[in-house]
C-alpha cells in the first residue's frame, strides 16, 4: 500500500487547501483518507459541480483506532472495484 501525507509530496505542501488536495487526489488516482468532516464535504461538491471527479474520499469516524484503520485501508486497498469508491464521501470505521 502506497501513502502520501500532505506536505510529504513537492507537489502538495503541508499548507495545501482542500481544493489543491482533492485536484492532486484526482490527477494522482488516489483515495482521500481524512478526519476534515467539517469543510472537505463542501469543497468536494464544488470540485465535482466544477467537471472534476476523486477515486474517494474516506472519512475517518472520530474514536476510530490506527489498527482497525490500517486493517479496513488493506481491505480496501485489495478487494475494492476500480470506482467503486469515485465521486463520493464513504465513512470508515
């Protein structure tokens, strides 16, 4: 499984917004795992009204512990359909 923090790639510094965030996740074909709840819902709406599309965005629950994250991240990573996850918010364990 292949992760990428924010502010680990040239291309997306740590001080990236959420619409530089989700533009990357689009052109790099990757799944968004997040905790922002509060503002990546509305920017995804705007990205996708925009003609933009994301592979996912995954919304981590509050509470939810590494261990059971990396284990559902796993599933995901090996017995997900290609876009299966596209163009929606799912929330996680």
């Amino acid at each position: 499984m292949d992760v990428v923090r924010v502010g680990e790639s040239g291309d997306l510094p740590l001080s990236s917004d959420d619409s530089m965030i989700l533009l990357w996740v689009e052109r790099e074909k990757r799944l968004l795992v997040t905790e922002d709840k509060h503002t990546i819902p509305l920017h995804l709406e705007r990205h996708l009204k925009a003609g933009h599309h994301v592979p996912g965005v995954l919304m981590i629950r509050a509470g939810t512990n590494v261990p059971a994250l990396v284990e559902f991240l796993v599933l995901v990573a090996h017995a997900s359909r290609p876009n299966e996850w596209q163009d929606r918010i799912e929330y996680i364990p």
